[in-house]
C-alpha cells in the first residue's frame, strides 16, 4: 500500500460525487441489483474511489467505498473488492486523460453485445460525441472481460465508450458525471438503434434505402 494517503477532504468530496452519480445511474435503470461498477481518480495520490463488490448503485456510502492505489494495493476495507478492479485501475493507467468510469449492465446496449453486434453510432449527436463503441468479445476461457480483453482497445485515446458482449457498456470520462451521461448515450443509442433496425425489417428497408449523414461540422464544411 501506498505510503503517501488521499487528502481526508478531497477523498470525502469524490466518494459523495461518485455517491450521486451511482444514484443517477440506477434511478435511470441503468444499472439494478448489486451489478456494474463506478470509480473516480484522486488527485492527491496515485489511487481511485470504488464501489465494492455486492454493493448496489443506490446503496453506496462514504463507508463502503474503498481506496484501491494504482500500484494495485487497496486500503483495508470490511468490503470485498469488485470484480471489475483490475480493469478499472488498468485503465487508470493507460489513459491519464481518464478521471472516472461508470461500468453499468444497461439492457438495450448489453442486448446489442450479447448478439455480438456492435452498436451503430446512428445519430449525428453520437457520431460527434464518441465517434465509435467497440464491442469486446469475452475472454478467450468464456468469462466475464478483464484488462486482457478492455485495456487494449482503450489504449486508443479516441476511444471513449466500449460495449462487452454478453455482460454490459464502459464510459470514461474526465469527470464522473460525463462518464455517467456517456453510459447514458450508449443505453440510448442502442435504444434508438433496436427501434431503426425493427422499423426497417418491418418495412423492408435495407441501410443502403437510407440518406448519408454527417455532423453540423461536416455539413458546413461541405458548403
Ligand atoms: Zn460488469
């Protein structure tokens, strides 16, 4: 463990933001029951606040939230770590751009993953905004994705969003609530994207019956 320990205020102040984007998080349905993960970055040392493993999103306190450091130590806790600890402190890591995650098993995007099908940034908003979500198979033993299987495509400093098939979708962020409004665009995206390609079967369109689009900026552009 770290010798160096998180400033009490600043510790105090990112336990109660990540407590209220866990709150935001499950009062919109992303995530229920005790599944997903959120985490934020302190800068007073080199370590994360966490959401332990069994905790559900609306039940999150200053006291069950732990302190896991980047050289992969975690502060005591009477709390089992999550799962999802490796890769979220891996990406801590790899992106210095980072500063939150929220990890959420959101059905409409966890539906498109499972089918192994990547969801389409189909809106110009999405296409501004995040531009691509890769889809990360599970790993190679049929398990749940680690940092074997995330860190990889996160090593792209484009990328900002990734959907797991078979388990749930990853946003980062340079605060916990743009991570949480990523999380959010993605469950909405895959919504908007099941209701196009239902309304197309239904009518028998093909993606090649569709205009081309771009952003506002490729459209002035093309002035
Ligand atoms: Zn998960």
């Amino acid at each position: 463990m770290s010798a160096q320990k998180p400033d009490a205020s600043e510790l105090e102040a990112k336990k109660d933001a990540l407590i209220a984007t866990a709150r935001r998080c499950f009062e919109r349905g992303l995530q229920t029951n005790a599944g997903g993960n959120l985490s934020v970055r302190l800068a007073s040392v080199e370590a994360i606040v966490i959401k332990p493993s069994g905790v559900g999103f609306a039940e999150c306190t200053r006291d069950n939230l732990q302190v896991a450091y980047l050289d992969g130590t975690l502060e005591p806790s009477a709390f089992k770590p999550s799962k999802d600890l490796d890769f979220h402190v891996d990406l801590y890591r790899i992106r210095p751009d980072i500063n939150a995650i929220v990890h959420c098993h959101s059905p409409w995007a966890t539906g498109y993953a499972s089918a192994g099908i990547e969801i389409p940034c189909l809106t110009v908003q999405t296409i501004e905004k995040i531009g691509r979500m890769p889809l990360i198979p599970l790993s190679a033993n049929g398990g749940p994705q680690t940092d074997v299987e995330i860190s990889p495509v996160f090593r792209d400093a484009s990328i900002r969003a990734a959907v797991l098939a078979n388990h749930g979708t990853i946003g980062v962020g340079k605060t916990l609530m743009a991570a949480q409004y990523l999380a959010e665009i993605i469950e909405e995206t895959a919504h908007i994207a099941f209701v196009r390609d239902a309304l197309m079967a239904a009518h028998g369109k093909t993606l090649a019956d569709l205009p081309r689009y771009g952003t506002a900026k490729e459209a002035a552009a093309a002035l």
